[in-house]
C-alpha cells in the first residue's frame, strides 16, 4: 500500500476518528477556561500521536471496507479538511471568547463538513 492511501486509510480508524472529536472538545472547553498553552496541546498532542501508533501498527484496511470507510475515502478531500479545520478555529475562537454562538456556528461547519457528502446526488435521467 502506498503511503499516500495508508495515510488516508488511517484518517477512517475509528481510535483516530474519536481521539480527533475529544480533543476538539477537550480543547474547546480549555481554551473556555483561557488556559491556552495546554488547550493547543490537546488541539494537537493526541491526535498526532495516536496518527503515528495507528501508522506503525494497525491495519487500516478492514475499516476502508465499512460504510464509512467508503464514505471517507470518497469525500474526505483536502478541500473538505480544510472546511473542517476551519470550523474547528471558529468554534476554538468561540470558546477562548466565551461567545456561545461563535461556537455553535464553528461546530455546525465542522459538522457540515462531514455531513456534505450525504446529500444525494443527482443524476440526470437517460435520454
């Protein structure tokens, strides 16, 4: 396997999935408290670490296989990462502002940003 596709093979783990949605929230509610040295580092820490135990030592290619493995390979483009990464700045601003709606509004990109390719597609009929 290439490492181009094992890299994105490893963004499907659901280890690497969950260890990314807590740490955006741990760090959301840390950087709510101003602590920002240590809400970066739960920003960051985790999620890199668990990327490279995950790259060295599991296999990634029965998750590839799953419903979401399908998902993700097919929508998970650099544009769609971006929009994400965006929405989590947003609601980190939020949170080091204490503005609840900035927040919400930066959870509901970074939400939208996964959900975009559900939304069914349409094909034009035979003629």
């Amino acid at each position: 396997m290439k490492l181009r596709e094992r890299i994105r093979h490893l963004q499907v783990h659901p280890l690497k999935l969950a260890t990314d949605w807590v740490s955006a929230l741990v760090a959301a509610a840390m950087l709510w408290q101003h602590a920002l040295a240590y809400g970066l580092v739960v920003a960051a820490l985790p999620s890199m670490l668990v990327s490279l135990a995950l790259f060295w030592r599991a296999d990634a290619s029965a998750f590839v296989r799953t419903a979401l493995g399908r998902y993700m390979l097919r929508n998970n483009t650099p544009a769609m990462e971006g929009v994400r990464f965006c929405g989590l700045l947003v609601l980190w601003t939020g949170a080091w502002l204490g503005w609840w709606w900035l927040l919400w509004a930066g959870l509901a990109v970074h939400v939208g940003g996964w959900l975009a390719g559900m939304r069914p597609v349409r094909r034009k009929a035979a003629a």
